[in-house]
C-alpha cells in the first residue's frame, strides 16, 4: 500500500467521523428544540393549572449531562427510529429516566416507596405535584402535536402508579368520570 493510499484512508476516516460528529450535533439541536418546545407549552399549562413557577422549573434535570445526552440518542439518535440501540445505549436511557423520574416529583413514578423487603407503598401526590404531572402530559402532547390528553390517558394512565385519591382527582381534571375501567395501581406481592 503506498502512502498515497494511507492518506486517503485517514482523509475518508476523517470525513466519516466528521458526519458523525455533525449527525450527534444535528440530534442534540433537535433533542434541544424539543426540550424547550415542551418547557414552554408545559408552562402554558402550569399557568392555567395555578402553578406557574413549576413552569419556570419544570424538568430543568433534562439539561444535566446524564439526561441531556442519552436522551437525545435515544430519541433523535441514528437508531431512535428503529429502536434498535446498543445494550449500552438501553442502558444509560434507562439510567436517565429513572434519575429524572426521581429528580423530577411531577412523575408518578417517584412517589412509589420501595421497602427493603421488596414492598411497595404508592403515596398521595401533593397537589402542587398533581398539577404539573397534567401540565407535563399537556405539554408533551402539544410538542408532539397531540392535543386529546383524555385519550393519552385512557390508554396510558391505567398503567401508572396513583392512589385512588389522585387518580379520581386526574380524572375530574381531565373531565371523564372515574373511569371503571381504571384499576388502582399496586405493587406485585413480593
């Protein structure tokens, strides 16, 4: 092989890491313009739901490095269509989203308390946390372009952790009575 050839092997590996880097850029703007899309329509929502300052706060973790970055690889990466990551990929998502389920008390899911025995206690939601969990669903649905909250939630809500008390409380807000058809979540028997 002549040194000709060495360059242009390192000129064609250069370029490639070169598109690489500027597709991970591309991701992490659109995965940026999401981010800021939802604040601002989870914001809307929150004023309308009494809360505006869990608005201005509302999922700030998402820029932390742990969940900035695998979030967007995992939502606008080259496998988010697919849903074909990486194991490793998988797994700092999945280390992401609980990180944010737990900073972010607006998620059902952080009001679960795990006992050492393998038990699990699903608490009341705070009102204030209440609030910003249906601004958050709000938000979200509008950045996707969803507006029906009532149906992302009869699909969705039967399947999150809610006591009796927030679930009917969901359900009033989102104008459907307490849906028969909504079991009260509970932990699996250890």
């Amino acid at each position: 092989m002549s040194g000709h050839d060495d360059v242009m092997d390192s000129l064609r590996y250069a370029a490639h890491r070169r598109w690489r880097t500027g597709d991970r850029l591309r991701s992490y703007a659109r995965y940026l313009w999401y981010v800021l899309r939802h604040k601002y329509f989870v914001f809307l929502a929150c004023c309308k739901y009494g809360v505006p300052l869990a608005g201005i706060t509302h999922d700030l973790s998402k820029f932390l490095p742990g969940e900035f970055f695998p979030y967007a690889r995992y939502f606008y990466g080259p496998n988010s269509q697919t849903r074909t990551q990486t194991p490793l990929e998988k797994v700092q998502f999945d280390r992401a989203w609980i990180a944010h389920q737990h900073r972010n008390w607006h998620h059902p899911q952080s009001w679960v308390l795990r006992h050492d025995d393998g038990g699990e206690v699903v608490l009341d939601m705070p009102d204030r946390y209440r609030r910003e969990m249906l601004a958050d669903w709000e938000g979200a649905g509008r950045a996707k372009g969803r507006t029906d909250l009532a149906a992302w939630y009869a699909k969705k809500g039967p399947g999150l952790p809610m006591t009796p008390l927030t679930r009917i409380w969901v359900e009033r807000q989102l104008g459907i009575a307490a849906m028969p058809a909504s079991p009260v979540w509970r932990a699996p028997e250890p």
